[in-house]
C-alpha cells in the first residue's frame, strides 16, 4: 500500500476531523501510512476499533499505523501495548501536522518496537483550531465542524475527558470554511460538534447556533442545503426556531439527543429535559415546519431500568412522532457514574435493546409509507451502473433506478420503499 488509508469510526466529528488528517497527509506526500481515527462511545466500538486494527496489520504489515481519537485520548495505554500500533496521537495532537510528521519519518520497524505515544490533557484545551479543507473524498457532502467538547457531565457518558469542555470555533472561520467547501461544489454542509447547541457561549461576542445557521445561509447564498447534526432537547434558542421555520435550505430533518422517556432514568441521566418537554419539543417542530423528520439516540438497559421504565421509552418514541431511532445498549464506561450503579444482567439491554430497534423499523417504514407520491430532493451519493443512492431532505435513504452524477440534487418522486430504501423515479427536467 502506498496511498494513505484513514479508517474513521464514530460520530460526524470524527469525520471532518478525518478530512483535515487526509489534508495534511497529502500534503505531506505521505506513503504507506494508516490512520484510526477511534471512538470510544461504548464497549462495543471500542472492540470493533482493535479488530479493525488487527486486520489493518495482516492486510499491510508494513505500513505504518497510527491510532488517535476518542478511545485513543482515553486509553493510550492500550493501544501502544498492541503490537500492531506504531504511534498513539491524542485528540488535540492528531490534528498537528508535525504530530504526524513525527510518525512519517520513522522507521516502521522502530516504532513498533517502541511506539510513540503523545496524548496530553484534553481538559487543558481552550481553544478549538482552525483548519480549512477545500474538498472530502468522494463525498457530496461535507461535515464542518463548528464547536469542540461539552460543559454536561450525563452520568453514562465518558465523551467530555476525551474531548475536553465546550469550545466554538469563530463565525468568521466557519463561513469561511463553508464558502470554501461551495467553491469545490460541495452540495450539502452538516454543522457537527459534540455540543452544537452550545455553540457560540464561549466566544469573545457570544452568538448562538440560531444565528450561525442564519448568518450562513445570508453569507453563503450558493450553498443549496445545511443541515444539523444531533441537538440537544434544552438548548434551542429563539432565533433556531425562526430559522427552522423560515428557510428552506434548512434541511427538515433534526436528530434529538433523548437517550430515554421516562422521568427517573432521565433523572439518572443527568439529563436536563423531562420525558414531557421533549414531547412538547417535537410537537412544536412540526408546527413550525410539517414536513420535518425526527430522529434521536436512546440507550436501552440504563442502569435500575425496570420493565415500566422501559415501557415510558418505548411509548415516548411515538409519542414524539420520532421516525429514524438509533438506539444503543447500555455500556459502562469506566469512570462514569452510571458505571457505579446497578447493572441489568446484559441479556436484558440487548433484549430491549432490539425491542427499540423493532420499534425503530416500524416508525421507519410508517414515514416512508408516507413519503409515497411526494417529491423528494435527493443528493446523489454513489453511482452504480443502473442504480443511484443518495439522501432526500429528510435524510432518508433513497436509491433510484437511474445512473446520476454524484453530486447533483435531483427531485424524484416516492414510487415504494424496501427495507432501508425509499425507491423513486426520477421527475422529468
């Protein structure tokens, strides 16, 4: 292998952040060199981020590989314990060219036999660095990230010690990146961070995400669609609401950050809205814009769930008109304190688990029932030789029986859907 490889798992953050470290590899004319951009959100990925490693390692043993990102920030330990790992970057350093620099100009042999290891105090960071990419590989979409770690401290997430607290990156940067990104034909941005609703608190002028989103959309006015990654319930401003409800370029789909429906786990949680206000929350959504798509993140099997706590959650997902789940089971994270209380037996999370999938599946294939006979403007993602997939507005998943372009936005309408699909034909131009 001579081509860079980057394999980036987790969250939109860590994708954009993926795009900077294949920049500067390129720039650098870096040969023979992997990066495993990790995420250390459960148990679960933390475990598929070291089988990925191990197989990196068979299919290219003399490649250099370098480990970063979230699990990397949190453990470094074990990571430059695996045989296979040349280099551990924390979260900060793996966006330093010379970081990587570091691990380029060192015999592969070397490294393995003693890894380099630079992963200093994430929660020391008070700024967020600018980085402006021009393109993404083979993307129609690109991820611009517009805020850095989190103020909350949600008793079953470990996230903020590997990101560090809430840091907004400037308004003048962002547009800039984003004029950037519409200048190399970039269809549609999405406004990632971990906290994107915190947006703008800690800046010299605070502003909001409300008037970010509105301040893009004046200042960028070729940029055909922007959309929001995960929010939080508690957080919207004034200005975000007028925004959803006043610009079409606004894509109508938002993903909530509920994580559960039922008031005592959400307490547990530490979570700020109650079981009722996310449910006034989404209702108000679709008074502001009816044609919006809802999504959120759960988690099953919190720990002291009883089988009615489960219940409030499985109600919550309809009565929040919620059409795209994503739900995760319960994983300790040490150093939380939800690792510290009570634990169902694991069989029972997955079994709920699945139930919530089960749930997620029929709210999915109700809205695409509902998409059928209605116009959907699809980017295009990937061409095959007779088909084409991409996103409708809503983020749905749409394949057309068509070869397109990537790149193009097209309007199709809804003709069925299979599975994870709505399947349209294209309009006439």
């Amino acid at each position: 292998m001579s081509t860079p490889k980057i394999v980036t798992f987790g969250c939109r953050l860590n994708s954009y952040e993926s795009e900077v470290m294949r920049k500067h590899l390129q720039d650098m004319q870096a040969k023979d060199v992997i990066i495993v951009n990790s995420c250390a959100v459960t148990g679960e990925a933390e475990r598929q981020v070291k089988q990925s490693i191990r197989k990196l390692r068979r299919d290219h043993p003399t490649s250099k590989i370098l480990v970063t990102g979230c699990a990397a920030q949190l453990n470094p330990g074990d990571y430059s314990r695996m045989s296979e790992v040349n280099a551990v970057f924390g979260n900060r350093e793996k966006l330093d060219p010379l970081q990587l620099a570091t691990v380029l100009n060192v015999d592969t042999v070397a490294v393995r036999e003693k890894p380099i290891v630079n992963v200093q105090d994430i929660m020391q960071v008070r700024e967020t660095a600018h980085h402006l990419i021009s393109g993404v590989d083979q993307r129609s979409r690109a991820f611009v990230q517009i805020q850095q770690g989190c103020d909350h401290r949600c008793t079953f997430c470990i996230i903020p010690y590997a990101r560090g607290n809430s840091r907004s990156t400037s308004p003048q940067q962002i547009i800039q990146q984003i004029q950037h990104l519409v200048d190399a034909h970039i269809a549609e941005i999405v406004l990632t961070g971990v906290d994107i609703t915190s947006y703008g608190q800690d800046l010299s002028q605070p502003i909001t995400l409300g008037k970010l989103a509105a301040d893009i959309l004046n200042q960028v006015p070729k940029l055909p669609r922007l959309r929001l990654s995960s929010i939080d319930p508690i957080e919207m401003d004034p200005l975000l609401w007028d925004v959803i409800g006043s610009e079409q370029r606004l894509m109508p789909h938002l993903h909530l950050s509920l994580q559960a429906g039922d008031d005592m786990i959400l307490k547990r949680m530490k979570r700020r809205h109650s079981s009722a206000q996310a449910v006034q929350l989404c209702q108000r959504l679709h008074q502001h814009r009816p044609d919006i798509a809802l999504g959120a993140d759960l988690i099953a099997g919190f720990p002291t769930e009883t089988e009615e706590m489960f219940q409030n959650s499985l109600r919550h997902v309809q009565d929040c008109h919620i059409s795209f789940v994503h739900v995760f089971p319960y994983s300790p994270r040490a150093g939380t304190p939800a690792a510290k209380m009570p634990q169902l037996p694991v069989e029972i999370r997955r079994e709920r688990a699945n139930l919530l999938r089960q749930l997620g599946d029929r709210q999915r294939q109700n809205f695409f029932a509902k998409q059928l006979g209605k116009i959907q403007k699809v980017l295009i993602e990937k061409q095959e030789e007779d088909y084409s997939v991409g996103h409708s507005q809503h983020f749905a998943s749409v394949r057309v029986p068509q070869a397109i372009e990537p790149g193009h936005i097209v309007q199709m309408v809804a003709t069925a859907f299979q599975g994870d699909y709505i399947i349209a034909d294209r309009l006439a131009e």
